[in-house]
C-alpha cells in the first residue's frame, strides 16, 4: 500500500513567482532572489519560525540551478549518511538542506568544510535559531544568512484557497464565507499548520467546509487560545510579564503551557535575554545563574530540561528587579541621534594609524594606569554633555552600594558632582 502524500507536499510551490510570504527577500532586486537569479553557488543559512518556506526555497532553488536535491536532519541523521549523499554526486555540485542545522556536531561540520569551499556542495542550512548564536563561526563565516517572518493571514489563505481549488477542487457554494480566514488565524504564521488543518477538515467532511466544523476543531488544537490565536506570543508576553512582575506561581504556569506545547527554544530565547533586562545591577550573580540554566536546558532538551528552566524561572521572579538600564537607554537615545553635534575629546581618537597624533590628536589623552588610583582626572564626555548623567540606581541594596561607587568615580574624576 503506497503511502499518502500529505496536502503539503501536494501544493508545495514549484516556481519563486508560487512562493507567499518573505517579499523583502524574494521580491525581485531583493538581495536573496538576486542570488537564485543569478545562480550564486553560496551556503545560505535561512533562519526562522517552522511553516514559513524554508525548505521549500531549496527546492525551488536546486530546481532552478539544476542541481540534485539531497536533504540531511542534523539531529537523526549521521556521517555514514551525509557520505552517501557526497558519493552519489561524485562530479556534480548539488544542494544540501541541512535540516536543524544548529544542532550540527563540529565533527561533521569540519567534515563539510572542504566541499562547502571547492563549490561541490550548496548548503541550505535550515533552522529556527538565530545562527548568529547557534551556528559556530566555521559554517557561519562562509554563509549568507537571511531571516524568513512568520507569514501573515493573507498569504496563508492564498494557500489554502490553492488548495481547495487544485487538490479538493470544491466550489464557493461548500465552502462557508471565513473558513479559510479561521484556518488562516489558528495557523498563527505557520502554513504547514494551516495545510493540515484543512487536510483533517476535508477527511472529516470531505463534501463542505463550515465555520463551525474549524471552530470545533481549532479548540482543540495547539494552546486552545483565543479565536485570534496570537496563542505563541500571547504566552511568551505572559511568561516575561509574570517574571519582571515577580509573580512566580504565574511564571510557572506559563513555563508549562510552553513547555508541553515543545516550545523550549522560545523560552531559553527569553531567559538569555531577560535577566539583563529586568534585573541587571540589582543581582548580577543571579543573572549570570540563570543564563547558564537555559544553556543548560537547550543541551539536555526536553523533559529533563524543564528542571533548569523552573530553577532560572523562579530565581528570575524572586530576585530584586531593576529598570534601570532600559532608563539610561532612552536618555542615551536622545543624545546620540545626532553624534556629530557633539565631537569626542580629541585624545580619545584612534591612534593606530600613521601620523594620527599630528592629525586628530589621537593618543594624546592621560593613561589612567599612570596616574594614582589608575584613574585619570580628564574629560571623557563629547562636547555638549560634559556633566551629562545616564544611570541611576534603583532600590535595591546591590544597586545602592554600585551606585554609591559609580558617584564617587565621577565626583573624583571630575572634581564634582553631576549636574542637577
């Protein structure tokens, strides 16, 4: 019995012009479609949320450059295999989608790197991490990288109505006016959710497609959120609101809605970034406790990274909070829009080229380590913002005695106090 090909696969887009989604990276004179038209042989690393047209670009690619198509899971498959698919293709550039690609061993990316830079393999890294921090600077380094957005309703119903017209070929009388909208909605930006929902929807009820039949199904499917079904980055919102408001019991409860719906990258995303956000200065060691957690989680995966996750979690929601850097932001916002209204003293310039001294007075400026206390009693602020002040502390005991320290350091190298 042959297998069924799913609705996907069916109505996967052949051609860039079938393409939806990503039109400031495949709108023509665009910097990716200029590299498919041109037939660049270039890694590329294509970065972003599941459902958005990933894999479908490289096949549209090894397509349009007449290349054989191979594919690779960097978390399942091995060695042994990605050999085999070296040595089917001997004399031949062909393309490579490396799914999961942040999950690659350093042994086979060192392995790859030669045919990565003779041109005989195109790579197409595929993966919803950012590969700035996930991809190591071996493959990184000799890879264009683009980001690819969650697609909005409007380019999934473009899909789904592709496929009520080509696949279940049904007419405008047994389909209800916003079926296809509510699919669109539950589907969040992911089109291979959208597809298989309707897919479901057509076996259940092969001959009509009705508001109430989506409805019904949708509640029971994902997060069972809201009709909007901004569900992903409604509980995401949730989790970080319930952290910088110290609501443990919350944070936890959220953690888990993330957590059983196999969202871990989200969240280790969220506790790299928070803890400098909202608590900062005011504990620095409990920062740097919970970013280790979530390195931890993403090594050990799930369950057992659920442990380190509601050990970061709760430190994030006990710990004294600070906003004090988001504060100093806005202020120095202001004052940077317009840098060169406010020229540097000159000793601060680079000094590293020839004759910089004799030219902008680069270097010239007191060593702090020859002058006592290793602190030099100088201007280092541009013209305009001497005396400026950015920080404040907040309320908190660590903040408090840094802030004490930050006063007396101006005080001492300025000969007084900030300005009021």
């Amino acid at each position: 019995m042959a297998f069924k090909t799913p609705l996907a696969d069916k109505i996967r887009p052949q051609e860039l012009d079938q393409v939806v989604g990503q039109p400031e990276l495949l709108k023509p004179g665009q910097p990716l479609r200029q590299i498919i038209d041109q037939h660049v042989n270039i890694p590329l690393l294509l970065w972003g949320p599941p459902g958005t047209g990933k894999t479908t670009l490289a096949k549209i690619i090894a397509k349009q450059y007449n290349y054989p198509f191979e594919s690779f899971n960097a978390s399942t498959d091995n060695k042994a295999k990605l050999t085999e698919q070296i040595n089917l293709h001997p004399y031949d550039s062909f393309v490579l989608l490396i799914d999961e690609i942040h999950r690659m061993t350093k042994t086979l990316q060192d392995f790859l790197l030669p045919y990565l830079e003779n041109g005989h393999i195109m790579l197409i890294g595929s993966t919803t991490e950012n590969p700035i921090m996930s991809i190591v600077p071996a493959i990184r380094s000799r890879s264009q990288i683009f980001e690819f957005k969650s697609l909005s309703e409007s380019d999934i119903i473009i899909m789904l109505q592709r496929a009520v017209d080509e696949v279940y070929q049904l007419d405008k009388e047994q389909i209800e006016p916003e079926a296809l909208k509510l699919i669109a909605i539950s589907a969040d930006g992911d089109l291979r959710i959208g597809l298989n929902t309707l897919e479901t929807l057509h076996a259940i009820e092969p001959n009509k497609l009705t508001v109430d039949n989506v409805k019904k199904f949708a509640q029971q499917q994902h997060f069972n959120y809201d009709k909007k079904a901004t569900k992903h980055y409604d509980y995401l919102a949730a989790y970080s609101d319930s952290m910088a408001g110290s609501d443990t019991d919350a944070a936890l409860y959220y953690l888990t809605i993330l957590l059983k719906n196999d969202d871990l990258p989200s969240v280790v995303r969220r506790l790299r970034e928070i803890p400098y956000t909202y608590i900062g200065l005011a504990n620095p060691q409990q920062v740097t406790q919970i970013v280790v957690a979530a390195n931890q989680a993403e090594k050990v995966g799930m369950p057992k990274a659920k442990y380190p996750l509601m050990f970061a979690t709760m430190l994030m929601c006990i710990s004294p909070k600070s906003g004090s850097f988001d504060e100093a932001w806005e202020l120095l916002d202001e004052d940077t829009k317009h840098p060169n209204e406010h020229p540097m003293p000159r000793g601060l310039r680079d000094m590293h080229y020839k004759h910089s001294e004799e030219i902008t007075g680069g270097g010239l400026i007191d060593s702090p380590f020859q002058s006592p206390k290793q602190i030099a009693k100088q201007n280092y602020m541009p013209k305009g913002l001497e005396g400026k002040r950015y920080y404040y502390p907040k309320d908190n005991a660590n903040e408090k005695k840094l802030g004490d320290q930050y006063l007396k350091l101006h005080k001492y190298i300025y000969e007084q106090d900030y300005k009021k």
